[in-house]
C-alpha cells in the first residue's frame, strides 16, 4: 500500500476540525453540553425546592418517590439532585420524609420571588394573556440573579403581591398576610370581595379563567351546597362546582363597605340603554388598560350599544361620540352603573 501525503494531511485536519468542535473553548460541544448538563440540574434543583416549600407551608411531607412522580424530569436526574442538594445543606432526610434546611428555605424563598415578580412584571408592562403568566414565569424564574430580582422589584414599585394575590416575597423572605375565606366556605348572603385565585391545579385556575372572574371584584352569595357554589359579581350570575371555588379566596365585607353592589359590566348593556362608566377593572392591566384608556374608556364617560354584531361578538359602543368595538372579553372588565 502507497502512502499518500495528501490524505494524510486530510486526515490530520480532519481530526483537528472535529477536536476543535468539540473541545473549543466556551462554544465546544463539550462545553456546551457541560453547560446544559448544569442548567438542567439548576432547574430540577430549584423546581424541588419549590414543591417542598410548597408542601410544608401546607404542612405535607414529601418523600423522593413523590418528587419524581411530582415533576417532570427523569427519575436519574431527580435522584442525582436531591444528592447534590443535600451535600449543599439545602435538604435533610427525616426518615423516608425530606426536609428544608433553613438554607433550602431561603433558596426556596428566591425562586418564589422571582416567579411572583415576573408574573407581576408581566400583568403590568406586557400584553401577554393571563393564560400565558404562568408558563413564561416558570421558565423565567431561572435566569433570574437576587440583583436581577431586586431591579425588577424596584421597576415594579416594590409589590406586595401578584396578580393572582399570592404574597411576594421580599429580599429578606418576609411576607405579607392576606387572610380571608374560601369561596365554598361562605354562608348564603355573604359579600366579600375575592382577594386571591389559586393558579394550581392548572385545569381549575383555567376554568375560572374561562368564567371571566376577577381578583378584586365583590361577590354575594346566593346558594351554597355540596353540588354547587352560586353568586352574584359585578350584575353576572356565576355557578362553579365546589371544588374550583375552593379556589377562590375571599374577604368578608362590612356593611359600611358594600358600596359597589350596584355595579356591573359593560358586557351586561342592552341596546337603547346608557350607562356611566366607573372604572376598569383591577384585572385589566398593562398594555390593554393603557389601550383602553386612550380609547376614552375612564371614569364619569356615558356610554351605549351603537351597533350590534349579528354574531354576538364584537359590539361598537358609542363613547364620546366615537363608535369603537370591542369583544366579550374586553368589555367584561369595564364597569359600569347603568342610568
């Protein structure tokens, strides 16, 4: 057999080529997936973290196999970061029960501020759907440094809580209490106004969503047994099942504080009707709000139905002598008192 020289070289730099793909420094196969070998014990680690917290604030006691059948990630990688998190004193092993170490706590702490602030940041400067706030700040949450999280707190005002009223933690771990009631635990003829919607489960948080039932509106309750939780928010009658109002929190009202009763949505006008517009509602933020603003959808505007859509969906109300449509959703949460 011949030697060839040329082949040789091709050979040679053939070899270097694929050592230089994987090896080169920062941007390396071998780096790259090194990297992506941390991130994913990062994430697993900080999503582990988060279900403890979760289960011990609700005083439930979680043992390695519920972790795995609790997050979506291999049982190998669970395993090898429950092992990481406990060489760091971030976990303790009570039996077959794993504990929070208060360094774990702490850890836990961070994340949940991270996830509650982007949601915030969310609801308030973008105009993603609600549907989507969960989901971007699941993955969000990660990238988020302790500077990071304190810029975005300070943009945000400092918030004590997020817009599905869960209490945000602050730099130190405090949080601020919101107490209140179970919308399936209230008497009939209660008023109360909800404070918090639970986003977990996601099948319930999504049907109340579908319902158009907003944190801060006042409800009255009018029926209240073991098949059905009935109410009254904003001149619309709601009925859900026990089970999703469970999910729904809610704060009592005095008498002297049920000054808003009178008050419905904009979807509620009938044609030949007119209407004073309140206010919109604490559910409508950022971007849609501003839009809705500018539209001269404020405070003290009369309004009515100018045309309606065969369909249904949308309808052009007449507001300062401009015709603007608007869909279902859009006009229920503008609040009006009709005249």
């Amino acid at each position: 057999m011949n030697y060839n020289p040329n082949i040789a070289l091709l050979l040679f730099l053939g070899i270097c080529l694929i050592l230089f793909l994987v090896f080169r420094p920062k941007k390396g196969l071998f780096f790259l997936f090194r990297k992506t070998y941390k991130l994913n014990h990062k994430i697993a680690i900080e999503d582990i973290l988060k279900l403890l917290y979760h289960n011990q604030t609700n005083n439930n006691s979680l043992t390695a196999n519920a972790i795995t059948n609790s997050l979506n990630y291999s049982n190998s990688l669970i395993l090898d970061s429950i092992k990481k998190m406990m060489d760091s004193d971030l976990i303790r092993l009570e039996g077959d029960t794993i504990k929070l170490t208060k360094s774990g706590n702490e850890y836990s702490l961070r994340i949940i501020r991270a996830h509650r602030l982007w949601e915030k940041y969310l609801s308030e400067k973008t105009g993603f759907h609600n549907k989507e706030w969960h989901e971007i700040a699941e993955k969000k949450e990660h990238e988020l440094s302790v500077d990071d999280a304190n810029k975005l707190s300070t943009l945000l005002g400092n918030p004590k809580f997020d817009p599905h009223g869960d209490p945000i933690p602050t730099s130190t771990g405090k949080m601020a209490l919101k107490k209140g009631t179970s919308l399936s635990n209230l008497k009939v003829g209660t008023t109360g106004r909800i404070i918090h919607i639970e986003d977990k489960p996601e099948i319930i948080y999504k049907q109340i969503l579908a319902e158009n039932i907003h944190i801060n509106s006042v409800v009255r309750i009018i029926e209240n047994n073991i098949t059905r939780v009935v109410f009254h928010s904003e001149g619309e009658k709601f009925v859900l099942a026990p089970i999703v109002a469970g999910n729904i929190t809610i704060s009592v009202l005095k008498k002297k504080e049920r000054n808003e009763e009178n008050i419905t949505r904009l979807v509620s006008l009938k044609e030949k009707e007119t209407a004073v517009i309140i206010g919109l509602s604490k559910e409508c933020r950022g971007e849609n709000r501003r839009r809705l603003l500018d539209l001269g959808f404020v405070k003290g505007a009369t309004i009515q139905i100018d045309l309606l859509n065969p369909l249904g969906d949308p309808k052009a109300f007449l507001i300062k002598g401009t015709s603007i449509a608007l869909r279902k959703n859009q006009a229920s949460k503008i609040l009006i008192k009709k005249n």
